[in-house]
C-alpha cells in the first residue's frame, strides 16, 4: 500500500513531542541536545516563552485576512527590518524558497523596466542551495534535485565558486542578477572569501546587474550579526531571509532596495499567506529579541568558545575529523568517515547534528544556547568519535 504521507523523506525513526531551550524530548522520553535547530529555524530554543506569548495573544484575536487589507504587523516589522538593513522595502513570504521566487522576478522586472527586457538570466554558483521550487532548483543547478522534473528551467546558469575569470565569462547582454549565500549551508558549510562577495558587488555595480544575497540561513543572528552582508563591508541589492526570522513559525521575507524594486508595482506578485498576522507576532517578537542589547554578543561569546572547543575536538581524534569550517554559530565538521555515520552515533548519544554537502556535520545550534550547552554538546561529540573509533579497531 502507498504510504500516507509522500515518500519524499528518509526520516529517522524518532518523534518529537515536546522541546525546552536546547532540548528535544522523544516518545520515548530520551533527551536530546538538538545542535540543528530545525535546519537553523528554532534561532531562540524550543517553547520560548516570549514566542509563545506572542503567538498565544495574537491566536486570541486575528489569524488570517489576507493582503487585500492592511496588516499593521507587517508595517511594525518592515520598519524594523529596513531600519537594521540596506533595505528600503519589505516583501513577506511563507517561506524561504518563496524568498527565492520573488528575487528573481523582482530582478527580472527591474531590467524589463529599464529598458533591458532581454536581460533575464539569473547566475549562481556551485554548492548553492536556494530552494525546492522548480526555479529555485534550476538556479541551485544540482542535478541530484533537477532529474526527473523535465527541462531546467531557462535563465539559470552555475558557476564555479570563487573563480572570477568563469563569471566574467558567463555574463553577457541577457545576464541580470547574480545570488549567492555568503556561507554555503548545504553546501558544506562552505565560507566565500570575501573579497570575492567585494568583487560581485563591483562586478554588479559595472554592468549594472542586481546583486542577490541569499540569507536565509545566514540571516537574523546566525553569524554573530544581523545579516551576514555586514561582515563585509558592502550590501546586495536583493535579500532573501527565512528561518530564524519566525523563530520556528513559517517566515520568509525579501528586502530590497528601492531601485531594485522599481518593477514591482501593483499586480506583479502577490501571496495568500505571506505575512499574516500570527507570523508577523511571532516575526516582531524575534527580531526584537535579537535586537536586544547584549544578544548578538552572546552569540559571538558562545561560537568563539563552541569553535575552540571543536577545534580541539578535532586535534583529539584525526581519524574521525579533518577539521572545523564556518562562522558564527554556523559551523561544520569535515569528516574522514562517512557524516551519516558520525551523524547516527551522535543521536545514539543523544546529540541531534546534521548532514551537508562535502561529507561535512552542520551544527547549528539555537542562538540561545548557553556555553555550559555548548560545552556537553562537544562531549557529546567525543562520545559519538570514540564509539566510532572503538568500532573500527573492533573491526580490525
């Protein structure tokens, strides 16, 4: 028989059925230091009480209206958002991948209505990860997630990571925009050098494309700022955000400049959901949170320790480890043995991590966690490592 839900997920057999903080506790009642957070959505722990709140009160009086009205939770938030960016305009969404969608029609329009209608292509690099749609897989260019779905997509196209001379070469007269992640998630917890994101921008501001910075990921604190953009010492033109913006709730947005939004006027999109009022409690309540005084320095307080500890971690089991990649509280392990390998014992000593590309473990823990957290989280990892090298001498 056909399985009730779709097919489409290997997932491990564990349900969740209630978190605290760091913590997920199973059916079963076992305990879990959960350093994945959702894939980087659960940015201020599970159950915080001031989401709950937030949620709770807003749930008692309004859930959905749509955006044929006003919604003054999206006015409060969107002031916020440009208040704290490069931005000049807000766009709410449900989800990442939506984020994604409206970037590039935003940077298609914005050449249709300066004059250049032919210029529609979209360039990425290899390693991205921008969504599941059928256009954001087209520009993420992996084939893994392209099979099957019929022809790409037009007006994407992949470059090398980091290599300059491949971009200049694929921009021609129909290139708009180029977007990137400042730190590839997915990809393999991947950094970009930044004086390549400086050379993108230079690039854009030459040819007059649109620079597009993809942070859902990155965005909203993860990084020990923020926004990631502000490393850099430049800002994109376009911005996709989700995540962590909702703290757990479904929420995306676009932030853009006014020039870049130029083409977007009444009827060019548009969405049901996107930006109602229980997402837009939750989405205040956050971004308030990480504006707070002393938050961001508590993530950089936590990742430096975190990144010392791992580094450690590593130097004490080189069969195991090649070492530690990322920034902030976005951080990876290299691994020599397979990730799902490391990634199962880690959960059998009940550590939750996650899987990236180039054979590397994502930690992603909430922004909330404390360094006494940290600290049994890297326990945690020593443990997984020394089964597994118990394992392999076992073995021999």
């Amino acid at each position: 028989m056909f399985p009730a839900l779709l097919p489409t997920y290997n997932r491990t057999d564990i349900a969740f059925v209630r978190g605290e903080g760091s913590w997920l506790f199973a059916e079963d009642g076992k305990r879990y230091l959960d350093f994945g957070a959702g894939i980087a959505v659960n940015a201020f722990g599970h159950a915080n009480p001031r989401l709950v709140a937030a949620l709770t009160e807003q749930a008692g009086k309004l859930w959905h209206t749509s955006n044929l009205y006003r919604v003054p939770g999206q006015e409060s938030l969107a002031k916020k958002l440009v208040a704290n960016s490069f931005a000049d305009t807000v766009f709410f969404t449900n989800s990442g991948a939506e984020a994604a969608e409206l970037a590039f029609k935003m940077a298609r329009r914005y050449q249709f209505v300066s004059g250049h209608p032919e210029r529609y292509q979209i360039i990425s690099f290899e390693g991205a990860f921008h969504g599941r749609t059928l256009a954001t897989i087209a520009a993420t260019g992996n084939e893994k997630y392209l099979e099957g779905f019929g022809p790409k997509v037009a007006g994407f196209d992949q470059v090398p990571l980091g290599d300059l001379d491949a971009l200049n070469k694929a921009i021609g007269p129909q290139t708009a925009a180029l977007i990137i992640e400042p730190l590839q998630g997915e990809g393999g917890v991947r950094s970009v050098p930044p004086e390549f994101l400086r050379a993108l921008r230079k690039i854009c501001d030459d040819k007059g494309l649109l620079l597009i910075f993809d942070e859902i990921q990155t965005g909203i604190g993860r990084t020990a700022k923020l926004f990631a953009y502000e490393w850099l010492g430049i800002a994109p033109d376009i911005m996709c955000l989700a995540k962590a913006i909702g703290g757990g709730f479904p929420l995306g947005a676009l932030l853009a400049t006014a020039e870049a939004a130029k083409g977007m006027t009444i009827g060019t999109h548009g969405t049901t959901y996107g930006g109602n009022p229980l997402a837009m409690a939750v989405g205040n309540e956050a971004l308030d949170m990480v504006l707070a005084p002393g938050f961001l320095e508590h993530v950089a307080k936590t990742a430096n320790y975190l990144s010392q500890q791992l580094g450690a971690l590593v130097a004490g089991h080189p069969a195991i480890f090649e070492s530690v990649r990322g920034q902030g509280l976005m951080l990876g392990l290299k691994m020599k043995i397979p990730n799902t390998d490391f990634i199962n014992a880690a959960r059998a000593a009940g550590l939750i991590v996650l899987p990236a590309g180039e054979n590397v473990v994502r930690l992603l823990p909430p922004l909330t966690l404390t360094e006494d957290e940290a600290r049994e989280g890297v326990a945690l990892l020593g443990q997984a490592a020394t089964a597994l090298e118990a394992q392999k001498a076992a073995a021999q």
